[in-house]
C-alpha cells in the first residue's frame, strides 16, 4: 500500500487526522465522528467526519480495532504525524531545572547518569534509557599467567583495585621470560593511564623504537591492550530506570502488551543494539511500534539521542521507551534537552 505524502491529503483530511492523533495520544482510546464533531470546530457533520476516516482507514493512516469503535492511527499514520505535523513543545523551566539538579548532584558520573535518567523517566511517564561506554579503568599493574604452549591469562589491576582477566593467544615458541618482561614493562610504564592512553603510548614508543623490549614482549604488551580494549568497546552500560511507570492506567486493558514490553526491557543486548543505531546523525531517532521487530509484539515506541561531547564525538545514546501513544511533540524536546546535559556531564 502506498502511504500518501501530508501535502496530499486534503484539507479536511489533515484536520481530521490531527484531531484524531491527538485525541488518541492524550486517551489511549478509539476517537469516534460524534466525539470529533463535538469536540472540533471543523463544521461537519458526523457522516461527513466517518466518510473523510473511512478514506484515511484505506489510505492505511487509521485503524479500527472493532467494528463499532471509533478509528485510532496506526503505527505508519503516527510516523506520518511525527515527521509531518507534530508541533514540539520544550520543556518547561521547572522541568529542565529537575533535569538539570539530579545531573549535577555531587557523586560518581555513574550515578548522575542514573539519577538524570530517572529523572527524564519520571517527567515523560515512560522508561528512561542511556546507553554509555564502559568506564575506562585506570590502570595500576599487569601480569601474565601462562595457560599452556599458546595461551595466557592477562591480568589488569585497576587504580580502584577492580581486577579483570582476559585470555590471550600466545606467539608461538614465547619463553616465561618475555611474559615477565612485558608485565614489567607495562605496569612500569603504563600505571597511571587508561587503556586509552595506554594505547597510544605503545603505538608511540614501539613506532619509535623507544620501548626496551624485544619481538616477543612488544607483541604480548600490543596483544594484551588489544583485547583489553575491544572487550571493552563492545560491553557498553545500559542504564534503565522507570520501567514500573509503563504500567499505568491503561495498562489493565492490555497486560499482555505490558508484560511483552517489559519482557523486552529485560533482553538488554537487543535494547543495546537498537540504540546504538541511533548513534549516527545529529537528529533524535524515534522507533515507533512495528518499525522495528524488537517491539513489534509490544507496540511500543523508542525516542533516542546521541550524546555528543564537546568535540562532536558520540560518547552515548539516552531515550525512552513507552506506549506508542507517547506524548511525541512533549518528549522529544525533552530526551534532546537530556542529552545536552548529560553531554556537559560526560565532556
């Protein structure tokens, strides 16, 4: 089916569509004609406003979920009016203050990312989401303990005393020795550093043939960093607050959607992926409904954002997730107004 354009529609069909979006996104519930002739100053008869529904039915911007209900948008006729006609309203000072004061309260960065997005959950009546990279430990001390012929165990202690492994696949014919001089090597050098850095001054030193280490010992230092690093790249943190809020007053009408959303919130890898998507670009992403699969059986919407630092690069993604009647024109300047401070918090 093609999905006619907003400029195609008629007059009177604009009109009726907006007024019925808007309806359904403030109640939840089917807007019938005798709701809309009531309600709207459009001088039309009731017959004339199902006639005009009827045409935006088959056009595939309405739904009727019964016989005798009234229409209510599907999910292509919410992504017609999200991009085409919505209006966004910003947020209110009192609301940007809120945001702002569990941002800035004293503590670890881990917890104002965790207070600010609860506090964006309970503002936008939804989940709050934020998706930020793993935090860099600072790096204290190395070592390697051999496994067999062709793996090691690398050892990194942190400046906070956190310990992680990794195994790493060894050269063959390495000697204990060069294990033992890489491990010198680094917590010598490095300590102090994050694996960032730390990177970067093995580049550094091993391009300019500044580092005291032979063949075999470069390649452990290089190894044991690398896969460190991509470990760490690829578990990003998931913070969720506010799922309780997705179960409001509505929500005993349709407990099934509410639990497979809920379910949903629990596969975090998925959750992660789906923002992460919306890393690109400077525009806020909205998902809505059967856009994507992840949320086709929930009927739910997600608003994304990345957080960008001061240079420009993205350092995290923050959103929400709730019914597809979300307050669209109301949320989406807030999540933009979140990512703006958590972009100050995270520079």
């Amino acid at each position: 089916m093609t999905i006619p354009p907003i400029g195609e529609l008629t007059d009177r069909a604009r009109d009726v569509f907006r007024i019925v979006v808007e309806s359904y996104l403030d109640t939840g519930a089917p807007v019938g004609s005798r709701t809309i002739s009531k309600i709207s100053a459009l001088n039309l008869s009731p017959a004339s406003i199902r006639n005009v529904m009827q045409d935006l039915e088959e056009a595939g911007l309405l739904a009727a979920p019964h016989t005798s209900a009234g229409r209510m948008p599907t999910d292509v006729g919410l992504r017609l009016f999200v991009d085409g006609m919505m209006q966004a309203n910003e947020p209110s000072a009192e609301e940007r203050a809120a945001i702002e004061a569990r941002a800035g309260k004293v503590g670890p960065v881990e917890e104002a990312i965790a207070n600010t997005t609860a506090a964006l959950s309970g503002l936008s009546a939804c989940a709050g989401l934020v998706l930020v990279p793993k935090a860099e430990p600072v790096l204290r001390q190395f070592g390697f303990v051999p496994l067999s012929q062709d793996r090691a165990l690398a050892v990194l202690v942190g400046e906070d005393g956190s310990v992680e492994n990794r195994v790493v696949h060894l050269p063959g014919g390495i000697d204990p020795h060069a294990l033992q001089q890489a491990a010198n090597y680094m917590s010598s050098m490095l300590a102090g550093l994050t694996l960032a850095q730390a990177r970067a001054r093995i580049d550094r030193d091993l391009t300019q043939k500044r580092a005291a280490l032979d063949s075999a010992a470069a390649l452990l230092v290089e190894r044991g960093l690398a896969v460190w690093s991509e470990d760490g790249d690829r578990r990003p943190v998931l913070i969720v607050r506010g799922q309780a809020r997705l179960v409001d007053a509505t929500a005993a009408e349709d407990l099934e959607r509410v639990r497979q959303l809920l379910d949903e919130l629990e596969g975090k890898e998925e959750i992660s992926r789906l923002l992460d998507s919306a890393r690109e670009g400077e525009a806020t992403r909205i998902f809505i409904g059967s856009e994507n699969k992840l949320f086709a059986l929930s009927g739910s919407s997600v608003i994304a954002k990345p957080v960008r630092s001061l240079d420009g690069r993205v350092v995290g993604v923050v959103g929400v997730i709730g019914p597809t009647r979300l307050n669209y024109a109301r949320v989406v300047p807030m999540v933009d107004f979140t990512a703006a401070t958590l972009a100050r918090l995270l520079a």
